[in-house]
C-alpha cells in the first residue's frame, strides 16, 4: 500500500472521478488498446474493479471527501489511502493518511494545500442549496455550463481551467476532477446515435481519455503528483429491465479504479 503520510506535503494531488463509468467498458477500452493516455498509466492488468459507496453522484462524493474511497471488489479489511479520524476504525492503517477535519479537501487545506474543485455534473453546478454543498468543501470552485452534462466538449474545457489554475499558484495543490462527459446524455460522442447506449458510453471515453492528455502534462510539468482516477457509479443501460443509476445493480456498484504517481519532468519553478 502507498504510504500516504509520504505523500501528502510531497506530491500534488489530483482526484478524478469519471462521473458514471462502468467497469465493464472501461475494462475493454483497456484491453483493446483504446485508452491511449489512461493507458500510460494503468497497471499491466488494466482497471481493479471496486465497488462504489453508492449508487449516485452526491452520495458517493460524500463518503469519497471523508476518506472512503471505492472499496476493492474482495474480502477483507481493506487499508484505506485517506481516513477521517474515528474510534474503531478497522481500515486505518499506519500508511493511511489520518485527519481530524471532517473531510479530505478541508484536512489538506490545512496542511498547506490549495485546494481546488472544477465540477461537471449538478451536484457541482453552485446553482442550488445541493449543488453547492460538495463545492463549498474547496477553497476554490469552478462550474460553468460548458462544464456540465449537456456540452459535447465538456472535458477539454474543464482541462483547460486546470492547466490554468495549475499556472497560477506555487502552492502544493489539490485538484478535484468531475468529468461529466460519460454522464447521460452521451449519444453526441457516437455520430448517428439516438438513445444513449453501451456504445455511446464507450465514446464518451475515448473522447474523455484523450482529453485529459494535456492535464497530466501539465501536472508533470509542475510537480510530482499522486493521482486518483476512479468512478463514482456505474449505469445501466437495460440489464435486467434496469436504466440508469440510483438502482443497486452490479453495473452500478461495479467501478474502475486507478491510483498512480505522475513524476516531475522537472524542478523548475515547482512547489
């Protein structure tokens, strides 16, 4: 397991949730070769498949921010990388990175972190009571229409901002991801399509994969970074007469995951 009491004060951190992505699909990206960038980065085996905390967007994000990550799919008392501390915890380790603040945002924040959030879906979107309690965890929050469900180019545009933000700031940094663009509706990222489906989910990610070439560039560029790439939920597209999400279905429970170290092209002008 990672030590992350090593890496928190060393590294930068970035936290990407691919908002709605399956396992399955992304799985076979994988193992197709069709994941060009995530690829770099992934183990030979591609994907662990884990279990989400919930079903859907604000109740996973919740339990993520207090430390419990998506759960290896196994038995067993799994360490956890990020614990908020509480009598009796069974997966809190040595290794683990244990705070006192009620969540992982507002622990680094004391810790010297500039911490950053830049949403995708509703639940980021600031506009409402709900969609601004996830956001108001972050010293910094970003959401514009470009950014959310319904734009085709939602991900370029939510890489751009943090590449600039990046720019901005010599401080060690937490950057918070929401990539919207698996969310429904994805049929744009499949040309003729007309109702979302598996194979419009899959295009969602091709799409998001390349995207975010230029982010873990700029990450590079900056400073050794520790990343978490990962899935709150999955979708469902019909198995078993289910659609969508909010529904305890395995392709909901069923999340890819991914963490991995980006290292530092060089010192420069890097925190």
């Amino acid at each position: 397991m990672t030590d992350m009491n090593l890496v928190v004060g060393s590294h930068d951190i970035v936290f990407i949730t691919l908002d709605t992505l399956r396992y399955d699909v992304a799985q076979a990206l994988f193992e197709a070769g069709e994941l060009p960038v995530l690829g770099r980065f992934l183990p030979a085996a591609g994907w662990e498949r884990r279990h989400s905390p919930a079903t859907f967007t604000y109740a996973a994000h919740q339990a993520f921010f207090a430390g419990f990550l998506p759960t290896p799919a196994a038995p067993g008392r799994h360490p956890r990388l990020f614990a908020s501390a509480f009598a009796g915890s069974e997966t809190t380790s040595p290794q683990t990175f244990a705070f006192e603040q009620a969540s992982i945002p507002e622990a680094l924040a004391a810790r010297g972190y500039r911490t950053i959030c830049i949403g995708g879906v509703g639940f980021f979107n600031q506009q409402t009571a709900l969609g601004r309690v996830l956001p108001a965890l972050f010293q910094q929050s970003h959401w514009n229409a470009g950014m959310g469900v319904a734009a085709r180019h939602s991900t370029e545009k939510q890489v751009a901002l943090a590449r600039e933000l990046l720019a901005q700031t010599s401080e060690r940094t937490f950057l918070f991801l929401n990539v919207a663009a698996l969310h429904a509706p994805n049929r744009a990222y499949l040309p003729g399509c007309r109702a979302d489906n598996l194979e419009s989910h899959a295009a969602a990610l091709r799409y998001v994969d390349q995207a975010l070439a230029p982010l873990f560039d700029a990450c590079a560029a900056r400073a050794p970074t520790f990343a978490i790439v990962c899935s709150d939920h999955g979708s469902a597209y019909g198995e078993e007469g289910y659609r969508g999400h909010r529904v305890a279905h395995d392709s909901v429970w069923n999340v890819p995951y991914a963490h991995f170290f980006i290292p530092a092209k060089s010192t420069g002008t890097a925190p």
